[in-house]
C-alpha cells in the first residue's frame, strides 16, 4: 500500500520559515520525480517545487530563491525548505510523486501553510 506521509505544516508570521516533509513508502515502480504543489482558496493548485531522479530542480516563479526542494533517496523522503514566507503562500501543500515514467502519481493528503501578515 503506498502512502505519502506529509508533516511540517502549521502558522507562521511573515518573514519566518517552515520545512515540509513527505515520506513515501510502498512505492514500487521507479520514481522519476518528486514534486510540492499548492492550492490557496479560490485558486488552481500550481506546481511549486519539483525535483528528478536525476537531481535536476524547478521552481515556481512566486518562489524561487526562497524555497529548496530536496530529496533523502534513503528514506524516499522529500523536503521543501520554506523561508521568507508571505501571506500569499498561504494554502493547502500537497506532495505528489510521479513514477514509472509518469505511469503513476501518488499525492498525499495535504498540509496546511499558514503565513501571517
């Protein structure tokens, strides 16, 4: 049984930081990427950060130089590294891992960022 275990979420003021994790287990294709998208209210859920196999990183546009994605291939665990957060990076995170050359996608049940103004 796959299961995508995200922790890290909660409030934080303007300025501050938080660190998400997403620990995958029971995944038994090859994975290709390990992905963080966002969904805030009344908005599309968008791609935040993402990050291959090979190591190779993206960024939304919103967040590069302040987020960093990576990953812990020892315990299939990816991170995102949140700083100088903004009231406008409050949503919903949800972890997303693609495997078997895109064949399959797991995400994880989500977990709430809120940045306080």
């Amino acid at each position: 049984q796959v299961q995508l275990v995200e922790s890290g979420g909660g409030l934080v003021q303007a300025g501050g930081s938080l660190r998400l994790s997403c620990a995958a287990s029971g995944i038994i294709f090859s994975i290709n990427a390990m992905n963080w998208y966002r969904q805030a209210p009344g908005k599309q859920r968008e791609l935040v950060a993402s990050i291959t196999s090979s190591g190779s990183r993206i960024y939304a546009g919103s967040v590069k130089g302040r987020f960093t994605i990576s990953v812990d291939n020892t315990k299939n665990t990816v991170y995102l590294q949140m700083n100088s957060l903004k009231p406008e990076d409050t949503a919903v995170y949800s972890c997303n891992v693609m495997a078997s050359r895109g064949t399959y996608a797991y995400w994880g049940q989500g977990t709430q960022v809120t940045v306080s103004s």
